[in-house]
C-alpha cells in the first residue's frame, strides 16, 4: 500500500510536491529530495503546467485504480494517493558525477508538479530547452507534442476539409498545426471566447456544436470533412464527428476517456462511410515514422514551433505553486474559464 509522503525528513533536503491523496483532494505536501548520483541531475522548479485532459481525471478519480503510472517519475497509484503530473519548466541546479547535463541548464521535465526533485536523464524524460524560450511558453511543450503527434498520425493535406472538436489547449494547439496546410479548417467548442480566440488566429469558421454539421456540408460542397480531430474527451463530439465525416474520411481521437463509458452509434454512417478511426497517443508514434520521428525529435520540433510567435498558448491563471488546489478547482468547476493553468515557483 503506497504512503502519503511525511511532512519531515530526517537528514535529507525537503521540497514541496503535489499528492492526490484522495478524489478531488489535492495537496502540497514535504517530501524528502536526494543528492543526485551517477548520471542524475537535480532540477529547481521555475514553472509548470496542469494538463487539463489526463490530470484531470486523476484529479477525479476516473482512472483505473490497477492502471499502470506510465511515468517512473510519478509514484503512488491511481487508486490514491498519487503523484501525478508530466510537465515541469526547471533550472538543473545540481548533477552527478555522470550526468549529460549541467548546472544552470534550463529543461523540461515529465515529473510532477514539485519545487525540487531529482531524476534519471532518460531522453523520454527529460529535454533541454532551447536558450531564450521562456518557461511558462516552454511548459506547453508536451502538449504541443499531442497535436504534433496527432499531425504526424494523420497528416493535414492541401485542401482538406478539418474539423477539430474542442478548442482548449490541445485542440487548440491541433487546429493551429492543421491551419498551416488545411483547405478549410472548422473549430467547435460550446464557448462564445474560444470560438472568437480560433478566429483570432486564423480558423475559417468557429461554431457551436449545434452548427457544426451545416458548416461542413457548406465548406465541402456535401462530401463530408476529410479529417475530423475529437480533442474534447466528451462522447457527443465523437458522435458528432463520424456523422460530418466524409466518405472513406478519418476521425482522430486525441482525448483520453479514462475508465468513462462511450457510447456511439455506428449504424449506418460508420459502417457505409467506411470510416477510418484512428487513436493518436503522444507515448508512441505510428507506423512507418517511428524510426525517425523519436520522442527526442518531436520534443525538438515542439520547442522550435513554441519560437514562432504566431502559435497561440493562451494562459488564463498563473498561481503561486502553494496555491495549485484553486487550479485544479477552476478546471472541474468552470473550465470554461480556463485554458493554461501554471504554476510559478518563484519565491
């Protein structure tokens, strides 16, 4: 049975982490931080980011108690409580004697949310940030990294007709990489302020879920899209997505459903379309681009598109690390008022 970690201990430096020791109960809790050995390096948090998708349903308790972590950095389970979270902004304060990495370097962590810890380089892990790129711009790297991902699974082709359902940050995020080679790119999300941030940036059309079938039939002249994106995690909009679908088009699916229950009806559209229905999951990549496109590579290329000012990463709230349960609140109970939640380190 895992243990909420002591307020105190003996001997070893402290730092602050985030548990989640029981369903919507997250706390700030003192753990114990080792000096780093062999090849690992110690990292000072500066900032990071709430994934508003898997988070959230750790946050919930919508995860299987039995699943598997995924993250060596993580720890506990999701049967509470547990230390969860993958995107951490930080200063490498302190290597050891073997490490690729040197003090003052800037990084990105998959680790939780925790003001000082200490971890293997593993290159699924941990990443050099480029010089310049600021931390609270740098924390959307991984997410950035689940619309690239998405991209590189079903590739955006000139004249396309997109529809991406859900317009926080990783739809958001999706939609920006398919505005560069889309014909048509459609956005649905139920938020008047979302819909007019895709317009913002460049989106052809920002509609309401309730108007997202006409915008298709007039934007493709009847066919059907060629690509639809489901980034909301909420069944309707799968649903939604293989009714607007095209003949022998794709639907991609982003969201992770946790242990929820989807139901969709398939009959007749699915089956007569001869649909393509494809799991785009940011831990592997598909196909024949896995030799190439390493979790290195996408992490690089993600770094190098979060230099480009043109990408939109919206922030809403920045709290003190101290204060992240109002985060986690503001995302359960009114996400609509929320894109990027990050916590800042500082002081």
């Amino acid at each position: 049975m895992t243990t909420v970690p002591q307020r105190r201990a003996s001997g070893a430096a402290t730092a602050r982490a985030l548990w989640f020791t029981a369903e919507r109960t997250p706390e700030v809790l003192a753990e114990a931080v080792p000096e780093p050995a062999g090849d690992q390096v110690t990292v000072r948090a500066k900032a990071s980011l709430i994934s508003p998708g898997t988070e959230m349903l750790v946050y919930r308790g919508q995860l299987d108690p039995d699943d598997d972590l995924g993250l060596e950095t993580c720890a506990g389970s999701f049967g509470f409580p547990v230390k969860y979270a993958y995107q951490v902004v930080g200063e490498v304060v302190a290597v050891g004697p073997d490490a690729p990495y040197a003090v003052g370097q800037t990084v990105f962590a998959r680790h939780p949310h925790q003001e000082l810890f200490t971890m293997r380089p593993d290159p699924m892990l941990l990443f050099e940030v480029p010089a310049g790129l600021d931390p609270r711009r740098a924390v959307f790297a991984n997410l950035l990294d689940v619309a690239l991902n998405c991209n590189l699974d079903v590739p955006v082709r000139h004249g396309d007709v997109v529809v991406v359902y859900g317009q926080g940050i990783v739809g958001s995020l999706t939609a920006q990489l398919a505005r560069r080679t889309a014909g048509h790119l459609i956005v649905v999300d139920p938020l008047p302020h979302r819909r007019e941030l895709a317009l913002s940036w460049g989106a052809d059309r920002a509609v309401t879920p309730d108007e997202v079938a006409g915008a298709v039939d007039e934007a493709s002249a009847g066919r059907g899209a060629d690509i639809c994106v489901e980034a909301t995690g909420a069944p309707a909009a799968l649903q939604s997505a293989i009714d607007v679908a095209g003949q022998e088009a794709t639907v991609v699916v982003v969201s992770f459903f946790g242990n929820r229950q989807v139901p969709l009806v398939l009959a007749p559209k699915f089956h007569y379309g001869r649909l393509h229905l494809v799991s785009s999951q940011v831990s592997t990549m598909g196909g024949p681009l896995r030799p190439r496109w390493t979790m290195q590579r996408r992490m690089h290329t993600s770094f190098q598109l979060l230099r480009d000012p043109s990408l939109v990463t919206e922030v809403t709230h920045v709290l003190p690390f101290g204060r992240a349960a109002e985060g986690y609140a503001v995302l359960d109970t009114d996400p609509g008022s929320a894109m990027g939640v990050v916590l800042d380190y500082a002081g």
